[in-house]
C-alpha cells in the first residue's frame, strides 16, 4: 500500500546514525595533544565502536575540536585521531568519531569489539 505524504519527512532524531556496532567498555584513554601532555589527562571509556566512542572527561572540548589519542583495548595499543562530535557537560562526556583510521587499525577496531561481545 503506498501513500502520499503532504510535505517533507522529518527525519527520526532518535534513529542511530552510526555505521558500526557500538559496545559498552571501560578503559583508561590518554589526550595525546602537546599541550596536555604536561597535564597526563586522562579519560575513561563508556562505550566504543570502529568509528568512534564516547569518554568521560573533566576536561571541556568544543564540537569540532580535534583529539589525538592513546588507549590499550584488551591488549590492543591504538593512537587514533578524532574529532568531538557531541558534548555532554552535565554528564562529563564527549563523544569522538575517529577519522584518517587505516584499514589495519580499523580491522583490529572490529576485533576487539567483537571481543567484547563474548
């Protein structure tokens, strides 16, 4: 059955945008920038996926603002660099997409979410 709508859809706000699968983890992630690096800051993890993952931080960060990391997930070392996508300043928590990602670190992304999963 097809019908006809007046207008534009609006598009579902709740929808999940994201491309990969996303996993609760905890793990201790370190900002890599030079300028924090005197400051050791360190975030936590709530959850991950291959395209990114949400931290809790003390540290504010403006949308955009970009993030060079470090993190040890289930014996794996990344360095990965992202971008804040969301700021959540009630809750302390960022979320970061990962961009310029290699295809190497994406894979062992992927393996350690499934990791996760068992």
């Amino acid at each position: 059955m097809n019908t006809k709508l007046d207008g534009p859809v609006e598009p579902d706000p709740y929808m999940n945008r994201r491309a990969e699968e996303r996993v609760a983890a905890r793990f201790e992630v370190r900002f890599e920038q030079a300028e924090d690096a005197a400051r050791a800051l360190r975030a936590y993890s709530l959850n991950l996926s291959a395209g990114g993952l949400c931290l809790r931080t003390r540290k504010s960060y403006d949308v955009g603002s970009q993030v060079r990391l470090a993190m040890m997930v289930d014996g794996e070392e990344f360095h990965l660099t992202g971008i804040v996508a969301w700021v959540r300043d009630e809750a302390e928590a960022i979320g970061v997409r990962f961009i310029d990602v290699s295809e190497e670190d994406h894979e062992r992304l992927r393996r350690v979410i499934a990791s996760f999963k068992r």
